[in-house]
C-alpha cells in the first residue's frame, strides 16, 4: 500500500494514476475526500495510516518544516518503512527562502529508507495564463529571458512512482527539469501557435519580498537554468519538452 499526501494536488493526483496503472493499492490522504474519484485499488483518508510507503507533500509556506516534521512522526508511528518527499530545485539556495531545508534534513534523518526529489518549475504552471490568453491580454513575464528546464508534473509523478516502488533510490537526492531549457516568453508563443491565438508576454519586473518576487528574480538572474538526466535515467526514457504538455493540454486553456 502507498500512502500519497496532496491527493487532489498536481504530482499527486497524478502519482495516484501512475501507482494504480501498476497495480499498487494506493491510500489517499486529503481533506477533502468527496474530491477524490473512486476507483479499483483506491482507498481515502485524512490522516496517516499504516501503509508500505508515503509520498510526502507539503503545501507551499513557511509551514513546509512542520507539516514535514509532523507526518513524517505519524508515518513512523504507522510502521511505515519509507518516504518519498516531494521537494523544489535549490531547496539549499538560501535565495529561495530555504523552506524544504528544515524537512529534507528531517527525512534524511527519519530512520526510514528516503528518496528526495526537486523538481524545477511545472509545465502546468502557466495554467495561470488562460484567462489573459483568452482575453487578448498579454502575459505579465515577471521572469524576464530567465531559461529554466520546465517539466511536465506528470513525469515527476512517474519518477516518484519509481522511487516508491522501485529499489535502487534509497539515500538519492532528485533535481528534475524537462529536456531543455525555456523562457517564458518562449512558453507563451508556443502556446500561441498551438491555440492558435496572438499570444503575448509584457515584461513585468516583480517588486518587493517574499517567496514568489525572490524566486521571479533567481530566474530573472539566470539561476535556474539548469537541465539534468535525473528524470530520464529513471524514467528510460525522454521527459516531455513544454511544448508535448502544451499540445496535450490545450483544452484546459
């Protein structure tokens, strides 16, 4: 049995069809069962309970270490032997504001068998530009000619299926990032052509502190162009490139 936190969440409604299509039971920890469809090989709850393994999700924010901390207790009070923690490229990075530094240590030194990975920036993040893409409106690029390797969250699923499941990820620290490396302006004329509308980015420095202006700046300043084999070493295969997620969820826009 796999334990997946953030069941209705991004990586992990999309962990819980990747663990299913191999045939593991999954148990889906929400609070918010009735969001959860039923199926064969699913279970719901909204706490932990004794399984196998836990996909460990926290919710963005300075809370991250306690959540962390918190479930990581339970799961071992659960018996449960070991845990994949979802965290974020250059969680060391002082200049990101260190939030998965406090629950990254916590898993390593959990006693259980650990996988960390760090995922760059979500393909489906540019979700949050439909409605100006239908609008006409351009895009507010608060990241400026920043590249960054933009992965499709349903590959950092399958490499967490892997880690969950597979034996070889014991002790192993994850960066993953899409094939190559795109800015969002790049992101958003691609969109365009598949759309088939006059897509558009407005350069848009952000202002002031905090987690999202601090993260737009390390982009904005070339940090985040990074690209690894991580995700395609464990997947055997080629990570989708942002333009095979756009063309796969245009509908969406």
């Amino acid at each position: 049995m796999i334990l997946v936190l953030g069941a209705t969440g991004t990586t992990g409604s999309a962990l819980i069809e990747a663990l299913l299509a191999r045939d593991h039971p999954v148990t889906a920890v929400t609070r918010e069962p009735a969001r959860v469809r039923p199926r064969k090989g699913l279970t719901v709850t909204t706490g932990i309970v004794p399984a196998d393994a836990i996909y460990l999700v926290a919710p963005a924010g300075p809370e991250i270490a306690e959540h962390d901390r918190r479930n990581l207790r339970a799961a071992l009070d659960a018996g449960i032997g070991r845990v994949v923690k979802l965290s974020a490229i250059g969680a060391d990075d002082d200049r990101l504001g260190g939030w998965h530094q406090p629950g990254e240590v916590a898993v390593r030194a959990s006693g259980l068998r650990w996988t960390i990975l760090r995922p760059t920036t979500f393909a489906s993040n540019s979700l949050a530009w439909a409605p100006d893409i239908r609008a006409g409106r351009p895009i507010a690029n608060f990241w400026g000619d920043g590249r960054q390797g933009v992965i499709d969250p349903d590959d950092v699923a399958e490499v967490a299926a892997e880690a969950l499941t597979g034996d070889d990820h014991h002790g192993r620290t994850y960066t993953l990032t899409g094939p190559e490396l795109i800015t969002v302006p790049e992101q958003v004329a691609v969109l365009g052509e598949i759309l088939g509308v006059g897509a558009t980015a407005k350069d848009t420095p952000p202002e002031g502190v905090g987690v999202f202006a601090d993260g737009a700046r390390f982009v904005r300043d070339g940090h985040n162009a990074i690209v690894t084999d991580d995700a395609e070493q464990i997947l055997g295969r080629r990570p989708a490139p942002f333009r095979a997620w756009a063309d796969r969820n245009r509908a969406r826009f």
